[in-house]
C-alpha cells in the first residue's frame, strides 16, 4: 500500500560517506580528540547532535557539542565539489517517480549543501519535496526526519530506501519498512540487523530488482 518513496540522500544517493568521516576525524582533534576513522564510520548517517556523544560521550557533548559540528561544517565544506553521485542515482528516481510514487529526500544535511545535491542528482523535477536539517528538531536514528519527509506530501504510507543502519533503526521506529543499499559502506548484515527488510550492492542492482520490493507499483 507504499504511496511515497523517502531516500536518503548522503551515501544512498550521492557519495559522501568517507568525506564525513574524515571531516569529523579532522573536527575532532581539533579539540586533541583522535578517533579511529572507522569507528567514524560507523556513525556516520547518524545526525551531528547524535553522533558526538555516541563517539566521545556526552561531557564532551556539553562542554564541546556545537563547536563540534562548526568544524565539521568549516572541514566538510571544502570537499563538496568533490562529490558525485552513485551510478544510477538519477535513473532510480526516474524509475520510482514514474511507478506512481510521491518521491521525497529526506536529508538533515546542511541547507547548502542539499540544494547542491538537488542539482548534482538532476532530481529537482523528480522530487515532489525535500528535507534539510533546518525541518528537524532530533536527527536520526530517531524518528523524526522520515515523518517529516512522510508529512511534507501528505503521504499514507512510506518507504525508506537509505544506506545505514541509522536509516533502518529511523524508520522503524516511524513505522517504514526500510530497503537498504551497501552504497554507505555498510554490511549486509549490519542492515538487516538494523531491521532493513532486503539489501542490495548498488543502485543498478536495485533498479533492475523494483519488481521484488514494496516499490513495484504505487498502492500495490
């Protein structure tokens, strides 16, 4: 009964994930905290306001949180130009549009930077909305971004299609069933665990597998 398509945007559907992991890693010893860049990784898709306490904890949230994601903001920014997106990112939106789908990203990226994404993806005709992080008050994994992205067009019924287990864990707790893509970085098996409910290597392997997942026909 799916009438709205919700994509992640970072590591779904444009590359970014290692640019944010690097970013932090560079955010935080700024402030002589030195993380192993792939328990970086491992947050990544998590919000700002998420992801520093769960990797330093939440005194350094306290005392250091906002500062933080400032510098992340000032390391990630130089690298955006360098981003593209995934093979097929364009054509997967085409494809899902034209099954009937409402199609909205749902990011709580930078207000620039998803403006930039929107044009990098050609996807400004093919989204019927999209989210920034200025729409939401807590960053997944909680919940809120995918109702937001869910309530933007005033759709019934969602699908998640998302990179993370964050993405899962998120639209689980907002009732969605999540596909996921291994685009981010992740393990099959760390997206199913998160409660993903099928997985696929790429966005071509996705495309030429609609016909398997909740998103073959709008109200099937």
């Amino acid at each position: 009964m799916a009438d709205t398509a919700i994509f992640d945007v970072d590591g779904t559907l444009v590359d970014t994930n290692y640019q944010h992991a690097l970013a932090w890693y560079r955010a935080f010893r700024r402030f002589d905290l030195v993380l192993p860049v792939w328990r970086i990784h491992r947050s990544i898709g998590k919000g700002g306001d998420q992801l520093v306490p769960a990797l330093v904890g939440d005194a350094v949230e306290r005392e250091h949180g906002d500062a933080l994601r400032d510098a992340w903001s000032q390391e990630i920014s130089p690298m955006i130009d360098e981003v593209r997106p995934f093979d097929g990112a364009h054509d997967l939106l085409l494809a899902v549009k034209e099954r009937g789908f409402r199609v909205v990203l749902a990011s709580s990226g930078k207000k620039d930077h998803v403006e930039h994404f929107l044009d990098l993806l050609d996807a400004r005709e093919l989204a019927d909305a999209w989210t920034t992080s200025d729409d939401v008050e807590a960053s997944k994994p909680a919940p809120d971004l995918v109702q937001t992205a869910l309530a933007r067009v005033s759709g019934a019924h969602g699908v998640m299609i998302g990179d993370s287990p964050w993405d899962a864990i998120a639209a689980s707790k907002a009732s969605v069933p999540t596909i996921a893509v291994r685009t981010g970085g992740f393990s099959r098996e760390e997206l199913t665990d998160a409660g993903a409910e099928s997985v696929f290597d790429s966005l071509r392997d996705l495309i030429a597998g609609l016909d398997d997942t909740p998103l073959a026909r709008a109200g099937a």
